[in-house]
C-alpha cells in the first residue's frame, strides 16, 4: 500500500527484488508505516552477496540478504521516534539507529529485543 517495488530492489541490478522479500517481514513493515502516520523511504532493503561485500561496513552475515531487513531513512528527531516506537509495535525485535536511517529486521537466527546505534 505505502510501498513501491523499486524500493525492494537490490542496487546491483541483480535481479533480486520483491519477489525475494520475506513477506512476513513485509507485513510487519506495512503494520509499522501504518501505525507511525508518517513517510517511510527505503534506502535499502535484500542486498545479493555481492553487492553487500562491496559495502565498507556491511556485516557478512547482514539481514538484508535473506530479505528480512530495511533501512529507512530519517532524519527528524520527532519522525525517528513514532518510527522506532511503531516498529517496535509491530513486531521488529531488532532495531539499529544510524545518523539518517532506521534499520528494522526481523531475522530470528539473530539475537532479539536487541538495539544498537552506527557509529
């Protein structure tokens, strides 16, 4: 509803895209936008390997290449708020904050109710 496929693209051009994303996770996203009542740009969501090794800081074993990860941008104090707290709301157990994004995933082979911050 509040999502275009090109969003769900990996940037390669691989071919990977929203057909791979993890529908649940994706449900979970949907429920989020909704409940936060404000914008949600994808910067980045199911990434090939290749293209996440080409990432300086991309961990080898990043959520975003099974599908269950995204990172949305903000860069408002009050939109990063409603955005975490509507997350949270939804399901996400695992929430990193960054400078000018939010990452959200929901991969259950990774340690839960976890939140880091990028430095």
């Amino acid at each position: 509803k509040h999502f275009r496929e090109y969003e769900f693209r990996c940037p390669c051009g691989c071919g990977l895209g929203f057909k791979d994303i993890d529908q649940a996770s994706l449900g979970k996203l949907q429920v989020a936008r909704e409940l936060a009542g404000v914008a949600f740009m994808i910067t980045s969501s199911i990434r090939c390997v290749q293209y996440n090794r080409s990432l300086p800081k991309a961990s080898e074993t990043s959520s975003h290449l099974y599908g269950c990860a995204f990172d949305i941008y903000c860069s408002k104090s009050s939109d990063r708020w409603k955005i975490v707290d509507a997350l949270m709301a939804s399901g996400f157990t695992r929430i990193g904050i960054g400078k000018d994004f939010i990452h959200a995933d929901d991969d259950e082979y990774k340690p839960q109710q976890i939140m880091w911050v990028y430095s």
